[in-house]
C-alpha cells in the first residue's frame, strides 16, 4: 500500500525574500539563515541571484559549499552569461540546481519585460539547453504564468520540458489568480503538456490579495508537488507564500488533502524568529502559526479540559511547531479555570486566598489592556502570592516571596 504523496518545498527566502522593502541580510546572516532552513528540512534553498553582483555571486557560492542537505538553487535570467554565473556559485554544492526565470510569456501581460511569442519561446528553450548542458537539475519559470494565455504557456513550457527542464514552475508573479482558477490552470498544465509525469511542477505565489497560500493549497489541489515561498512570508510588495502556513496546513488537513512533506516543524518558531532578526523584518503579532497571537486566547467562552489540552479553538498543539510556541495568554474573560489550569502548567499551585489575590491582580491587569504573557503572569504571581511549585517532571519552583 503506497502512502501519502510528498509535498516539496522550495524556500527564497534568501532571494525573493531578500528583496522585500527594509530587508537587509549580510553573507553571515545569509549562511546562518541558510543552516537554519537545512535544520527545518526545505527540500531547496535558492541561495540569490548570482549574476546580479559579484557581492551576490560570492555570497551564494559560500552558502553553496557550506550548507548540505537541500538542494541549492542559483536563480539565473534566461540569458547566457546569468545562467553561467549561477553555475559558477553553485557548482560545488552537493546538490546543485539553476533556476531559470524568464520574463513575462505573453505579449498579453502589462510586464514590461514580455516579448513576442515567438521570441519568447526560443529564448526559454535555448537557456534551458544550455543549463542543462551545466547542471543535472534545472528548474524554469515563466514569470506571470497567471495572466498569460493558456494555451501559448503550455507551448513554452512543452519547449522547456522537452529542452530538459526537471522541474517548472507556474509563478502568479501579480498575485492576480483566485484559488479555483489558480487550481484549473495547473490541472491543465499536467494535462497538456507532455511528459510532466517524468517532471516535478511546482507553484510560486504572491500575496498582493492575501490568497498567496490559499492559491499555493489549489495548485497542490491542481496536481503540484512542489511549493515556493518564503519564511514568514516576506518579499516584495505585500510578500509570497509564507512556507509554515502551508506545512500547517497540510498537517492540519491532512485527511483531507492527503499530502505529506519532509519538513521538521518544530523548528518552524526557531526558523522565523531567526529570519525576523537577521533581515530586520519583525513578525506581526497576528501572523499565521508564527505570530505572537496565534495560541493567545484574551477571550473564550470554554476554559481548557485539562491540564494537557491546549487552547479552545487552536488548531496546532504548542509544540508543534517549536519550544518557543507559547499556549494560551489567559485574561480576564478566559475564566478562574483556564487561569488555575494555565498556572499550574507554569509549575505554580496556589491555595484559594493565593489564588484569588493573584486573579484580582488579572483583572486589574485587563482592565489597564496589560498583556498577560507568561512572564508577566509569572511577575503578577510572585508579587502576589508565595507559591508552592508543581510536584514531578518538568515543574519548575517560584521564587519565594511574601503576599
């Protein structure tokens, strides 16, 4: 019996990502980043552009001979000499792979790089061959694939695929595509062209409608096996597919959607509080499955069922997706429950006069909007009580200190 078919994911964070407003990565924050998304299992790292600046060329290369794991990605225009710069970073990586982009396909496309037909698709064969002619694994993409005509972009990729191509990607480059009609185009890629079967197809999305993800979870739908993206979803103008939404998606889901995937998501917290620091751009408090928030619940109708649940409504246990994951920011309107219950998992146990000091101090601290974080509830407790610390594994003793 065969399992669930296996999702790739292919991370630009240190290329596409690296060219969001405000972002600014050095080679060792580069690298760092680049060990950071080896640990958390992307199946490919595109390290950068190489033939945009020797500076970028040799900061690819380092990442190149430094990290293993993944497959690591040059991206390259489809002209002779970026082609050739991508190799040359690449080329000693253990898996090396140049990644084609060709500007838009169709004359149709306000793009302003798109070209005639014709020439359009002369130039996608002819940088193909000769990538392939380099590098055993050689992606290409037709940028805004979502707006171009059907027909004419199956033509260019039956062109690349017969060129050699391992890999291509349908890029809604604009963030133009809803999510059924982002599906249909990928069903009929798989369809049309011949021999994507021998040919990994993969989804590149944008978030300009806020549909980066949903249409990333169509294209997988539609017949991808491979998506691209970013962490925490960065890049250029409102950013791409952030790369955690999806994995939690597709484990959430799973029954459903019947797809696995490689990646370690425990390491997801780690990977975005890292990628946050080192490019500069933080992480909105709100941000899916990595933001502050996510497992904060100020408000619920249901305290938890014990001490070993996590959050009402929280669809991913905290540690899931990484010790620094924080359960359920309990307020006034959770409930003496949810409050005892999230106390005792902090490793305190109080005796009701404690207890009830401490919950009139939370309902100060709601009535002021203070945020109940664990290290402020931690703060309220050894203001208010002297607690006595949780027998067994894992419990932690409070400082001792006077009511």
């Amino acid at each position: 019996m065969t399992g669930p078919r296996v999702v790739e994911f292919f991370d630009t964070t240190l290329c596409d990502g690296a060219r969001a407003p405000g972002a600014a990565l050095r080679p060792a924050d580069r690298l760092a980043v680049a060990h950071q998304l080896a640990r958390l299992g992307v199946d490919t790292i595109e390290a950068g552009l190489p033939g945009s600046s020797p500076g970028e060329r040799e900061a690819v290369r380092q990442v190149a001979r430094a990290v293993a794991g993944p497959q690591i990605a040059g991206r390259a225009r489809a002209r002779t000499d970026d082609i050739e710069a991508a190799w040359d970073a690449i080329r000693e990586a253990t898996r090396p792979l140049i990644h084609v982009v060709l500007g838009a396909v169709d004359s149709r496309s306000p793009h302003p790089l798109a070209s005639d037909r014709s020439a359009a698709l002369r130039q996608a064969v002819a940088a193909v061959r000769h990538a392939r002619s380099l590098c055993e694994a050689v992606q290409f993409s037709p940028e805004d694939a979502g707006r171009a005509d059907v027909d004419y972009l199956c033509e260019v990729l039956q062109g690349a695929v017969d060129a050699g191509a391992t890999a291509v990607t349908l890029p809604d480059s604009s963030g133009h595509c809803l999510p059924h009609e982002f599906q249909d185009l990928v069903a009929t890629v798989r369809r049309e062209v011949r021999g994507m079967q021998r040919v990994l197809l993969s989804v590149h999305c944008r978030d300009d409608l806020g549909l980066a993800t949903a249409n990333s979870l169509a294209g997988l739908t539609g017949g991808a096996r491979q998506v691209e993206g970013c962490v925490n979803g960065i890049g250029e103008r409102a950013g791409h597919t952030a790369i955690e939404e999806v994995v939690m998606a597709l484990r959430v889901r799973r029954p459903l959607l019947g797809l696995a995937d490689h990646l370690d998501t425990r390491e997801l917290e780690s990977t975005s509080r890292l990628v946050a620091e080192r490019t500069g751009l933080p992480v909105p408090a709100n941000k899916p499955v990595v933001g502050g928030n996510t497992l904060a619940h100020a408000g619920s109708l249901q305290p938890y069922a014990g001490p070993r649940a996590h959050p009402p409504y929280a669809l991913m246990p905290p540690a899931e997706t990484g010790p620094g994951a924080n359960p359920a920011l309990p307020g006034a309107p959770f409930g003496r429950l949810g409050l005892r219950l999230h106390l005792e998992r902090m490793g305190f146990v109080l005796d009701p006069a404690a207890f009830q000091r401490v919950w009139v101090r939370c309902l100060e601290a709601a009535d002021r909007n203070q945020p109940l974080t664990d290290a402020a509830l931690a703060e309220l407790v050894a203001v208010a009580v002297r607690p006595q610390p949780v027998g067994g594994p894992g419990a932690r003793p409070a400082s001792r200190v006077t009511g």
